[in-house]
C-alpha cells in the first residue's frame, strides 16, 4: 500500500471547489474591464469631434469661409466673416496709425545704474487715465539707492499704469530713458509730469522730452483720395468698414496713388477644408462606436458595447440632429448627408451651389444659435462632463461592479484556505493511518 500526498490532494480539491466560480467571476470581471476601455475609447473620439466642432463655432469662426483678394498687396490685409456679401471695393490708405514714444535724456554718462531722486512724485498720463508714482518707493532692494532701472520696473509693474511702456535704450554709447504707449491714435498721447524731487535738472529731463514717434489716427478713404468717404481710427483696424469685413492697415500709399482694389468673395478651399474636419471627426466617431457595438458572427468578435443603450442613444441623438431642417432647409439640400454606412458625406457642388447663392443663409444653418452646432453641443455637452457626466457615471459604475467581484474573489480566497486546510488535515490523518497499517502489516510478514 503506497503512500499518498496530503498537499497535493487538499490542492486539488480545494481547487475544484471554487474553480468554476472563480472562472465565473473572472469573466466578469474582463467583461466589464473591456467595457470600461471600450468606453474610454469612444468617449475620446467625441471629444475630439466636440472639439472640431468648436473649433468651427467661436466668436470668429465658422464652416463658411469667405476671403478677400487685393489689387496691390502690402498696404491692406483683411479678416471677413461668413456674413459679409461678394462685393468690389477701393480703399486708398493715406495714413497709418502710430503711437506716442518718448525720449527722455538725463545727460551723459547715465546708465541703468544712475541713481535718481528718492523723493517727489512723477504723473503719467495716456487716454484720460493717469498713474502716480512716489519716488520714494523706487528703491525694491533696499540699498538706499533709487536707479533708474529699478524706476522703469516700478512703472511698468504699476496697477495704475494708463497702458504705457518704460524702457532704457542704449545709443552711440549713452543711455536714454523712453516712454511708449502701448496703443495708436491720438487719443493715446503719452504726457509725464515730475514734480518735488528738489532736482531741477531731473525734473527738466522730463519736461523736455523729445517725441520720438508722434501719435497719429489712420486714415483711410473708402474710393479714390480725396473724393471718396474719409474714415479716421485710433487704430489700424477698421472694423465693419464694409459689411462683414474688418481691414487692417499697414503700410501708407503715396498721394496721387491709384486705391486699392479688394473683391470679397467664397473662399471654397478654406470652407472645403472646415468640411473635412467635420466630416472626419464624425466618421471616425462613428467607427469607434462601430467597432466596440457590432453584434458579432461566426468569424467576427463580439463588441463589449453591442447592445448598449447608452451608446446607441448617443449615435441615434447625433445622427439625427445632421438630419434634421435648419431654417426650413435640410442639410441634404445643401449637400450634407449620412450615407447607408451611417458615415457623414458631402456633395462638393451642392455645397458650393448653397454658398455662392446665400453664403450668409448657408452659414446660419450651421453656426447660427441653436443650429446644428448649438445643437450638437447641446447634445454631447451631458455626456462629456467631468464631473456628473453619463461616460464618467457609467464607467465608475461598472468598476464598482470590478470591486464587488474582487471582493468575491477574496471571500473565494478563504473559502479555499479553509477546504485546503480541512483536506490537508483529513489527507494527513489518512496516510499517518495508512503508514500505521503497512507497519502493523509488517509484523505478521513471514
């Protein structure tokens, strides 16, 4: 009679016992893993359709784009929206907006390190705003020495500062003291005042500024110089000069010039290029959701997703609002449509049809409020939530469902110590007895 192996048989029965629930539980538990991943990876798709969509419904974007071309380049350049109406047009460009710098020359030798007067105030003003500065606080490091680069650090970090820029320039070997207003126009005239520094030659450095850069107004003329419509502006943009346009001036034409040309018009590439970013970010969306709902066959896998409301509700929500009317027309008409695939498609010359008759019509179905932009925002806005949304709330949903299996699998784990240890017992039990027979036996061997 042979001997058995206590170990080993309280392992394998032990075993046996909780395998199929373990199994069980394992599959489970994978199922739901895949399912979160899945998730994860559909809720990255739409964020990054969401965020192609945004990208074409900003304050200063939009699906249709328009452009502008010009007679002459280098004097004008211009920004046009989606409203503005095909049109011809002449600017002549008289002058360009400046703004106001000063030089100030505090005498030779002085350099960033000259020191200043630590008392009395110096007044800058620009636009009707004006800053104080005491003097007596130029001094930030405290060695009882006010510098001229410590003054130049305390203006431009002044709350008060009226929009005026200090520096130090260095030329043929001296240093120069210089105020610049940040903004053109007229209006932005830089003026500064020193006043109780009981240094009479400091406070005439001031007072006698020397304008290096005079602040002007642009000035432009809507038709040919002199005979057209004079406009006048602080700065070089002059916004809605004509119906959806703003111009940016920047550089003076020569009196007696001929003005510009502009013609305002589709910009179709730039508007085909919009579509494509739309049309990709759905359909690769949709192929997300796609690959992790299909229901499977013989020789294809199963989705983790297949048959998940949440999903379904989502890409039936989407869809839908491409297939909906916007302002009494559908999307079709104007060449957007969802293919028998579910994939977004456009007819190129449907669309271009629909721009070049109403660009601003064409626009409104996409971009105007609650449209199909507003719409699908709307839409995909609860889904994407950080903190309350339906993929945060399902996939910490389903991990909760993870925990509750390990906490199965831990109660499994006992389970089996305590059929492994009651085997090991009765298997000990058994062999010590079997060896007691075999020795019991041997006695009575003849």
């Amino acid at each position: 009679m042979s001997s058995i192996d206590p170990i080993s048989m309280a392992t394998q029965l032990a075993t046996y016992e909780i395998q199929p629930f373990q199994q069980r539980f394992q599959t489970q538990a994978d199922k739901y893993q895949s399912q979160i991943s899945a998730y994860g990876k559909v809720e990255t798709a739409l964020r990054t359709f969401r965020t192609a969509v945004e990208d074409m419904n900003g304050l200063n974007d939009s699906v249709v784009k328009n452009g502008a071309t010009f007679s002459q380049e280098g004097n004008i350049s211009a920004s046009v929206n989606a409203s503005a109406l095909a049109g011809e047009y002449q600017v002549f460009v008289e002058q360009i907006a400046t703004s106001h710098q000063m030089g100030v020359d505090l005498g030779a030798g002085t350099t960033a390190d000259t020191a200043i007067p630590a008392a009395g105030s110096m007044v800058i003003s620009m636009d009707g705003n004006t800053m104080t500065l005491d003097l007596a606080t130029v001094d930030t490091d405290s060695d009882g020495t006010a510098t001229l680069q410590e003054l130049v650090a305390a203006i431009n970090t002044d709350e008060n500062n009226p929009g005026v820029n200090a520096s130090l320039v260095r030329a043929n070997g001296e240093t120069h003291f210089m105020l610049s207003g940040k903004e053109t126009g007229v209006a932005n005239t830089v003026s500064v005042n020193v006043t109780g520094t009981g240094d009479a030659n400091f406070e005439n450095a001031f007072a006698n500024s020397t304008d290096i850069s005079t602040p002007k107004d642009a000035v432009i003329w809507l038709g040919a110089e002199g005979t057209g419509l004079k406009l006048t502006n602080s700065s070089n943009t002059f916004e809605g000069v004509i119906d959806g346009v703003d111009l940016t001036v920047t550089k003076a034409q020569t009196s007696g010039d001929q003005p510009i040309g502009i013609t305002v018009g589709s910009d179709k590439e730039a508007t085909k290029e919009q579509l494509n970013k739309m049309v990709d970010a759905y359909n690769a969306l949709m192929s997300e959701i796609d690959k992790y709902t299909k229901v499977g066959s013989k020789d294809e896998k199963r989705g983790p997703l297949a048959g998940d409301g949440t999903i379904r509700s989502l890409e039936n929500q989407i869809s839908s609002i491409f297939r909906q009317s916007y302002n009494g027309q559908s999307l079709y008409s104007v060449g957007v449509s969802i293919d028998r695939n579910g994939k977004l498609a456009i007819d190129n010359d449907k669309f271009e049809a629909a721009q070049a008759a109403d660009p601003a019509a064409l626009n409104e179905m996409f971009n105007g409020t609650d449209k199909l932009f507003d719409s699908l925002e709307a839409t995909i806005k609860p889904y994407l939530s950080f903190s309350d949304g339906v993929f945060k709330n399902r996939k910490d949903s389903l991990q909760q469902n993870i925990s509750r299996i390990d906490d199965k699998m831990s109660n499994l784990e006992r389970k089996y110590q305590m059929s492994y240890d009651r085997y090991l017992a009765q298997f000990t039990q058994m062999n010590q007895l079997m060896t007691q027979m075999q020795q019991t036996s041997g006695l009575f061997a003849i």
